[in-house]
C-alpha cells in the first residue's frame, strides 16, 4: 500500500484555535505535514494543509473527522488527491531562481495587477504567494499622505531580464505606478547600507539653484544644474561654471537656507526606520558638505561626502576645496563605506535622482532612480515616482505594521 496525499483547502470566518482544531485531527492519526500556508483578508481565512497519511492507515476516517471538524467550524473544507509523481514535480520546483516584483502607488488598481500578473504569465513565472506591505485604506477619511505596496514573491526561468524591465516599464508609465523587479537572494534579505544623493532626492530642492538666486545668478545656473542632471554636460564642468557665479554670495545666507530646506517626504520615517533595524546611512553628494552636514544632525546620518566650499572674510570665493564629488567620486565613497563598514557591494543601495547618480545606482545591490530624469530611470534598476521616499521601505520588504511598531 502506497502513502496517500491530500491538499486541504479551509476557507471561512477565521476565529481563533482554527488550526490548532484541525492539526490536531492529523496529529491523532500521525499524518506528516508536508506543507502548510495561510492567508486572511477581512477576516476571512483562506489555509491550505499539505498532508501524507502513511502505508497502513485508512485515509477514509481521518477525512471524515476532517470534515465533522470543518462544520463544526463553521467553515467549508475541501480535499483534492495528490498523486505522488505531481508531488516529486512540485518539489523539484524549489530549485527554480526566485525574484521578488513589488508595486508602488497613491492606490492600486485591479488594471495594474491585471497587467502584471499578465507579463508573468506570457514569462510562465508562477507566483508563490502575495503580500500587501500598506495598512489597510479607509474609505470615507482622506488619507494625508496615500500610499500602496503589493509584493509578489515569483519562481520560474527568466530568459530575457532586460526584455521583462522594459516590459513593466512600460506598463508603469502607461498606467502611473512603480515596479521593482528584484532577484529573491541572500543579499536582497540582508542590506546594510543606504546611500542617498542629496539634492532632489532627500530634500526638495536643489541648493546650488537656491544660492544662486539669491547671489542675482538664478535664470543662469538654474539652466546649467538642469542640463548636467540630464547628462548633456559633463558634471565637473558645470559645477566649476555655477560655483564661479557664486562668488561673493555672504556666508551668513548659508544658514538661512539651511534651516529652510525642504526635506522630502517619507525622508524622516524611512531614516528612523534604517536607524531602527540596524542600518548605515550615508549621503553621497554632488552638493555642499554645509547643507549635508546640517542634514546629518538633523536626520541622524552616519556618513557625509559632498563638495566644500571656500569661504574667505565671510564671502564664497566662487571656488571649491578638495576633489570634486561627481558621479564616479559617488560609486568610490559607496564601495568605500561599505568596505570600512564590513559589507559586501550586494549588501548595499544607492537612492537618487540625477544623471551623476547613475555610477553608484549601478554600482549598489539595490539602485534607485527616485523621481529621477527620464534617462536615469531608464537605465536603474528600480524607480520610484509615483510616492515618497519612504517607498524604499516596501521595496526591502517591510509592511507597515513593522515600521509603525517603531514610533
């Protein structure tokens, strides 16, 4: 006599004691537990049991029991036979390579599941499970800051990487929504490391702009940051064209800007998150050590590396001290910090906006575009435009009931 298998699928109003009153069922006949999965949604339970009864023992009489058990529950029990050639199938399949896709907007619409949920099929991906990462939306209040994040864990062979992104892309832009694609890996569940351009990504604004109008220079350097961020020019030399327009702009504007800098929401409750669970910040920056290091107080930064500006008898000098901080200085700090700090470049992620982001982006476990150019988000690994900084939460995982035990 061969060992016989049944999937159990309950559904039905969870209560409490639910499976233990059905595992304790299987237990009284020494079935084994082959698997087991629950999910609840408005209270209604849905749980699958995976079980084997062995050679010598009726099965008949340990169904029975089940389903007397499931009505006196109050809840609907189903068994389907499972033959033990599909079962070694299904087993073999645990060696497949596993990614994670995680979606991110104001709200989620059944259009935009509908579209990815389409691609993995036509990819013939099977999804694992599905985990919604947001708290639950009311309603009737408004919410002050709305955000959604649904996470699918997928198993399968993927061929063509870069055809899959270029796929989501397209659907994100079409339909308003963000799509992280990511490999389901020992360093995807074991970052350490962020790492964030300062202008446009964590605050709101770029400060060279800000100095300039205020130095009378507005219209011209506004015009120069803009092109450099779209990579039209090369990086250092705009950085030395805007910093000459700066000369003779007073010290004492420093401060007022400071004070005054728009930080980007979802800044604050990502970095006191980070901080919470261990994590290493760093602001990697093409902007001034002034700001950055007004920044660190201000939000708990662990590493600071930006560009220092020179000031004599209380004035800018129109010139700068040390090496400029352009892209490629941005990839050497990142790989420079997580040296010191123990990690490998897996274990890292690089947050940003503009073109000289696009070295560390690549360079980092995890890179970023955060409402970034079209050309950074284009060549990125993840983007996210369509909420605030804090995205970057749901993107290593984390649901909302993790981060909000924190306050």
């Amino acid at each position: 006599m061969k060992n016989e298998i049944f999937l159990l699928n309950i559904s039905g109003q969870d209560k409490p004691g639910l499976t233990a009153s059905l595992t304790s069922v299987l237990a009284a006949s020494g079935a084994k537990v082959l698997d087991i999965g629950q999910a609840n949604i408005h209270d209604t339970l849905s749980l699958g049991i995976l079980f084997e009864i062995e050679p010598g023992i009726s099965s008949s009489p340990v169904l029975k029991d089940l389903l007397f058990k499931a009505y006196e529950l109050d809840i609907q029990a189903k068994f389907t036979p499972i033959t033990l050639e599909n079962y070694e199938k299904w087993v073999t399949l645990q060696g497949k390579d596993r990614y994670i896709i995680t979606i991110l907007g104001d709200r989620l619409s059944a259009e935009q599941i509908s579209k990815v949920t389409q691609i993995l099929a036509e990819k013939n991906l099977n999804i694992d499970a599905i985990k919604r990462l947001t708290g639950r939306m009311s309603l009737i209040k408004t919410e002050e800051y709305p955000r959604a994040s649904i996470e699918f864990s997928i198993r399968g062979k993927i061929d063509n990487k870069e055809e899959l992104t270029e796929k989501f892309m397209k659907i994100s832009k079409q339909l308003d929504f963000d799509i992280a694609f990511q490999e389901d890996n020992i360093y995807r569940r074991n970052r350490r490391l962020v790492c964030f351009d300062m202008d446009s990504t964590l605050i709101q604004t770029e400060v060279i702009d800000e100095l300039a109008e205020l130095a009378g220079v507005g219209a011209e350097v506004k015009a120069i940051t803009e092109s450099a961020m779209q990579g039209e020019i090369d990086f250092n030399e705009s950085f030395k064209k805007r910093m000459k327009l700066l000369k003779g702009l007073k010290e004492d504007v420093l401060q007022d800007v400071a004070i005054n800098l728009p930080i980007t929401k979802g800044a604050r409750r990502l970095i006191d998150a980070l901080k919470s669970y261990g994590f290493k910040t760093a602001i990697l920056s093409g902007g001034f050590t002034y700001f950055g290091h007004y920044l660190q107080k201000e939000l708990g930064i662990d590493y600071v590396y930006a560009n220092q500006l020179e000031i004599k008898n209380g004035e800018l000098t129109g010139n700068y001290l040390g090496d400029i901080v352009d892209g490629n200085k941005k990839a050497e700090y990142l790989q420079e910090i997580a040296d010191k700090e123990g990690l490998n470049i897996n274990q890292t992620i690089a947050v940003g906006d503009g073109a000289n982001d696009l070295a560390m982006l690549n360079l980092a476990g995890l890179g970023i575009a955060f409402h970034a150019k079209p050309k950074v988000k284009d060549n990125a690994q993840s983007s996210i435009s369509s909420i605030g900084l804090d995205g970057v939460l749901y993107l290593l995982g984390y649901h909302d009931k993790h981060i909000d035990l924190l306050k």
